[in-house]
C-alpha cells in the first residue's frame, strides 16, 4: 500500500442541507443581483454588498443559501459562474 501523499487535502465532511456562502466578484452588481433571483427563485437567501475595488470596477457581492445537497451546491456555483459580469465565485 502506497503511503498517504499529506499534500492532498481531505475532502471535508459537511451535513446537508447547508448554509452555504457563495463571495462573487463581478463587473456589474444590478445584472448578478438579478441573476441570483433567476437561479434561485423563491428559495430564501441573504445577498449582500461586500468591498468595491478602489478603481470602482468590481464589487464583491456576498450570498448565503441552504444547500440541500452537494449537487445543489455545485449547481448554484455553476450558475452563478457561468454570468458574463461574474469574474469569481468563491
């Protein structure tokens, strides 16, 4: 048996559903503001302003959801990335 390689990092154990928080940095804070409503509908979610780049150019948004599952997860993360104004999601 091969040893463990101690570089990789164990996948974290997390109990769904979730509140999961999502920071994205974009270009345009009205155009993902809507786009979060369009992903997320009715399912209730706290989205707030984070910092702006000294420039003015990006803002940071911050959104908090209940994830029910790690698809669930990774498909708001999908969406919220795949926006033109989007540059990050973390």
């Amino acid at each position: 048996m091969a040893p463990e390689d101690e570089s990789t990092p164990e996948k974290p154990e997390i109990s769904y559903p979730a509140e999961w928080s999502y920071r994205i940095v974009c270009s345009s804070e009205e155009e993902v503001r809507a786009h979060v409503l369009a992903i997320l509908g009715d399912l209730e979610h706290e989205l707030s302003v984070g910092r702006a780049s000294s420039g003015g150019k990006y803002v940071t948004l911050n959104l908090k959801v209940v994830v029910a599952d790690e698809e669930h997860r990774l498909k708001i993360y999908e969406h919220l990335a795949s926006h033109d104004a989007v540059r990050m999601v973390l």
